[in-house]
C-alpha cells in the first residue's frame, strides 16, 4: 500500500519504524505526513504496523 499524503510506501514507513521503534501515534506523527493529510491510510497503516508485530509493546510488570 501506498500512503499518497506522504508520498511513501507502508514499506518505507515500516522500514523507518523498524529502524527505530517508536509507538503506533508516534509512528504517524514522526514517519509519515498523515496527521496533516487525509488520513485515509491510517486505520491500514495501523492495523499492518500491529499485524507485522512492528509496534514495541509495553513492559508490564512481574
Ligand atoms: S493517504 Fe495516507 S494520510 Fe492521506
């Protein structure tokens, strides 16, 4: 998929997060122009970033 607002691929984004790890609000605000484009892709990006387990999750305690 392709995020026109951005004018980058999911790929890229998500090699951006892979790279460094940042939450999923982060990730959109720091590695893509959605927050101040369509947001249209959003709800994709989000749900692919979750199900390639891209998002680092919190430490819970013991
Ligand atoms: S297409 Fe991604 S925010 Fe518009």
């Amino acid at each position: 998929m392709f995020c026109l607002c951005s004018n980058k691929s999911f790929d890229e984004i998500f090699e951006l997060q892979q790279r460094h790890p940042v939450s999923t609000e982060e990730m959109i605000a720091k590695y893509t122009d959605c927050l101040v484009g369509c947001g249209s892709c959003i709800s994709a990006l989000k749900a692919e970033a979750e199900f390639r387990e891209l998002i680092p999750q919190p430490v819970t305690a013991l």
